[in-house]
C-alpha cells in the first residue's frame, strides 16, 4: 500500500520538474493550487468510505454490490464537491479563483477530482482484498501516463495550468480503467438485481463515522497551498507544493501503516503485539525515508531552478513531523477498528486547528518557514496525545483482568465495557 502511494511521488518528481523548467513560475503555482483543491476534493468528496470498506469488505462474500455502490457513491460526491470549490473560490477572487477565468480550467479541474476520488478509493478496495500489488500497478501506470502527456503537451507548445491539470487528470483517468477491469474481473458473475438507495444509506453509516476524522486529518495539508496563494504568491505556492510532494511521499509510510493495522484488528482472532510491531515497523520505515529525503533535497530542488533550491531547509521541519505523525497513525489505525472514531476525531481536530487557523498570519509574518513551523506543532500536539491513549490501550490489552473476561460469563455491564 506505501508503494501505491509512494510510485506515483516518485515519478510526481519528474512531473513536477519537467514543468517547473519549462513554465513560468506564477503559472506553475496557479497549476500545483488547482491540483491541491483536486485533492482536497478527494478528501471532502471520499466521505469517510474507503476507511469504512477496509472494514466491510473482507466480511462479504462477494463484495460486487459493495464495492459498486462505494464507487458511485464517492464518484457523485466528489462532482458535487468540486463544483461547489469552483463556485466558491471564484467568488473570493484571488489565488485559485483565479484559474476559473479560463472555462476549461475548471472542465480539467472538475475531470481530475472525479477520476483522482475513483481511483483512491479502488486503492483502498483492493487493499482490503489483500491486493494492493494490483493498486502499486495502477499507480505505476497512472504516473507513467501523466508524465507522458505532460511532455507531448509541453514539447507541443502548451504550456499552461491546464497542460499540468488535464495531465494530472488524464492519469487518474488511466488508473481507475485498469482498476475497474483488475476489481470486477475477480468477482463473481453478474447479478441482475437493481442497485437499491437502501445500500447507499447502509454504507454510508459506518462511512460517515469515519468521515470526519478522515477529513480533520488530510484537508489541513491541500488546504495550507491555497491558503498560501491568497496570502503570498502563486510562485511561493509553487516553492511549496514541490517542498510538500516530496514531504508527502514520505507521509505515506506511517498513514498506509495505519490503514494495514485497521484492516488486521478488524479480522476475526487475537492481535497480541500487533500494534506494537505496527509502529516499530512505521518508525523505522519512515526514519528511513525521512532520512533520506534529507539527504537527497538539496539537491533535488537545486535542480529544478534557483528559485526552489533555498526551500531546502523546510525538510528540517517537516521531516521530524513526519516521524512524529507515525505514532498518530497508529492511534488513528486502532481507533477505526475499535470503532473510538469520536475520540480520533478530537485529536485530528486539535492538530488540524493548530496548523489552520493562524496559517495565513504565520504566512504573513515568516513566510513558508512559519507555515513548517505550525505544521510540527500540530503533529507534536497530535502525536504526545496519541502515545498517552496508546499506552493506555496497551496497557489494558495486556492486563490479566482483561484477558481472563472474555473466558466465564460476565454478568456485570461495566466489567463488559471494560473487556
């Protein structure tokens, strides 16, 4: 699962330099504001249900009707979603309002949410298959296809915001094909029963539990780029989109750590020691991305031009957030499955306050600098209340009391509660 997420990073880096060399760099941080509302169109439009399908799905025989209903679910949601963005960033005006003067800005814009939505939550239905070698695929063909379409773009002379986003979207596009035939081809035959509304409220039950705290812990990082291109520069957006592609590659790690635990503690049986071993594995993967990201940015953004070779030093921020955010997505991963969604919520919620709210005065007054900063506090914030809870749930896990309950019949409500 890291590497159907890290794949396309990897390649996003060609990406993103082939067009920071050849664009401007105000048109370049229009393009990478516009890409960051897609995504955040993906994390408001998801609804909480690809959390929710690591759960429901390794339960269902079949699965067909499930996973249908799940996709046009986030399908719809994310159109909606992303024309309600349009509207209202064109009424604000500056940043990436500013896009929409151009109607097919907002056509590319409206294709790459869609097909971006789609294809992350077929990541998550075949990681709840246990196939997320057939998402690492689709991942390596969406990047190879977006990159592709970028420089015949570019070498043709288009050399706008809409050549990055319709690249961007003609990728996602190329994903959720080869998902959609990797997904239905494993399932059984065809049932010919119409899809009723009822399942749609039934999936969304469990989904919308999930939805907030989804939303509270990922729209904080797509919202930071437009709020740093009404409150800067569009070129000091573009400085910061490829500090925080790069950044988020290594994020991947610890998240898709924490999605795996769900997936496990959800299954029937035992889990003595798993979240442990989850978060050592997490630590020790994202020390080792984190580290190497560190070593390799300098030069990575000397090469994409002098204007984004001094951002370098915002990896000694965010790459120690990064590690912090390792214990937070294990507490989130034992959260979900626990069904202590409300308790997660709080937490992503302190953080996403603590990086939000002052951005735009932080921005301001230290620039991107200042943005980093409020950035580690709030995974700092995260993380210290995220060890107490997990020592805390560790602890009663392990305990005898707890263990000897679930053997003799319990008669007391509470020592049930406590089980």
């Amino acid at each position: 699962m890291t590497g159907a997420r890290v794949v396309p990073m990897v390649t996003g880096l060609l990406f993103w330099a082939l067009a920071a060399i050849l664009l401007a760099p105000a048109e370049l941080g229009l393009a990478s504001a516009v890409v960051a509302a897609a995504l955040l169109t993906v994390q408001i439009g998801m609804l909480g249900v690809g959390p929710a399908i690591l759960t429901l799905l390794p339960a269902e025989t079949d699965g067909r009707r499930l996973i249908t209903t799940s996709l046009l679910t986030v399908g719809l949601s994310s159109l909606i979603v992303a024309t309600g963005l349009v509207i209202i960033t064109r009424a604000l005006g500056p940043g990436v309002g500013q896009a929409w003067d151009d109607p097919s800005a907002a056509v590319a814009f409206l294709a790459a949410a869609f097909f971006a939505t789609t294809a992350y939550q077929l990541d998550h239905i075949q990681s709840a298959q246990s196939q997320a070698h057939l998402a690492l695929m689709r991942s390596f063909l969406q990047s190879l296809v977006q990159l592709a379409v970028l420089a015949i773009s570019l070498a043709g002379g288009y050399r706008t915001l809409n050549t990055v986003v319709t690249a961007v979207a003609t990728g996602a596009a190329a994903s959720v094909l080869l998902g959609l035939l990797q997904v239905y081809r494993g399932l059984g035959p065809r049932r010919k029963k119409a899809l009723q509304f009822r399942e749609i409220l039934n999936l969304l039950r469990p989904a919308l539990r999930n939805y907030p705290l989804m939303l509270s812990d990922r729209a904080p990082g797509y919202l930071l780029p437009l709020i740093i291109a009404a409150t800067l520069s569009a070129s000091a957006t573009a400085a910061w989109y490829v500090v925080w592609m790069l950044a988020t590659a290594v994020f991947f790690v610890p998240q898709s750590a924490g999605y795996s635990l769900q997936t496990k503690l959800a299954a029937p049986g035992h889990h003595p020691g798993l979240v442990v071993r989850a978060l050592r594995i997490s630590l020790l993967l994202t020390l080792a991305a984190g580290g190497v990201l560190l070593g390799a940015s300098r030069f990575i953004l000397q090469l994409l031009g002098s204007q984004y070779a001094p951002h370098w030093v915002l990896f000694l921020i965010l790459v120690p957030a990064l590690v912090l955010n390792c214990v937070t997505q294990i507490y989130y991963g034992v959260c979900r499955a626990r069904g202590h969604q409300a308790e997660a919520t709080a937490v992503a919620v302190l953080a996403a306050a603590i990086a939000v709210v002052p951005a735009t005065a932080a921005a301001h007054l230290y620039a991107l600098p200042g943005v980093s900063v409020l950035w580690l506090a709030a995974q700092l914030a995260a993380a210290l209340v995220a060890a107490w809870r997990l020592r805390d749930i560790h602890a009663r896990a392990e305990s005898p009391k707890a263990n000897q309950i679930p053997a003799r019949t319990v008669s007391n409500p509470d020592e049930l509660d406590a089980a």
